[in-house]
C-alpha cells in the first residue's frame, strides 16, 4: 500500500539534474516539489509543459499533476498554452485520467482568460 509524503522543498537545481541525468523517479519528484514550493509558478508550468511529452508516463503524469497544482496554489496558469496540451493527453490511456483532474484544477482554481 502506497502512502503519501509531502513533497518536500528541493530547489530548481534538482529538477535541472534530474532532467540532464534523464532519471524519470528524479524528474518526477523534484517537479512535484517546485510545484509546491517554487514561488515562480510560471517556471514550473514551462517545466511541465515540456515534460509533457516525455517518454516515461510517470513523468507525463508528474508533470500534468504540477499544472494542476500550479493553477491551485498560484490561481493563473496560461490556458493558450496549457490546455491544448493537456486535452491531447485525455486519450493517453496512462496519463488521461491525471491530465482530466488537473483540467478540473485548472477550472476550478482560475479564471478562464479571454
């Protein structure tokens, strides 16, 4: 059974060595973590928008989880860039279901731009 643990405070250095390093497990959790901690939201939605097309589904999902965290915890995210992005992977069968709940965030949490 797998249990939660709060994404503890990593720095952008992390996720930058984790990507030239090519470790998804890495990736995944330093771009959670600057989700929750970087106060520069818009460097983690340029971040994950990248990761989106990663090979690895852990990553797809990491980085689609942050854009929902992004818009939750900064209430504005760039709806031009990031939901065509996010509704080309609603048919990804192991990184839809991630992508549909951050869509959700994204709603919920911020105001649709015009």
């Amino acid at each position: 059974m797998m249990r939660y643990v709060e994404p503890q405070p990593t720095g952008r250095q992390r996720l930058r060595a984790a990507v030239a390093a090519g470790d998804a497990d890495g990736i995944s959790a330093a771009l959670i973590s600057a989700a929750f901690h970087e106060e520069d939201g818009e460097w983690v939605q340029d971040w994950a928008l990248e990761l989106l097309a990663h090979p690895s589904p852990d990553v797809r999902r990491a980085a689609a989880l942050s854009l929902g965290h992004v818009a939750r915890i900064h209430r504005r995210i760039d709806h031009h860039l990031v939901l065509p992005r996010l509704q080309a992977l609603l048919d990804d069968p192991e990184v839809g279901g991630t992508a549909e709940n951050a869509l959700d965030d994204i709603r919920m949490f911020t105001a649709q731009e015009t």
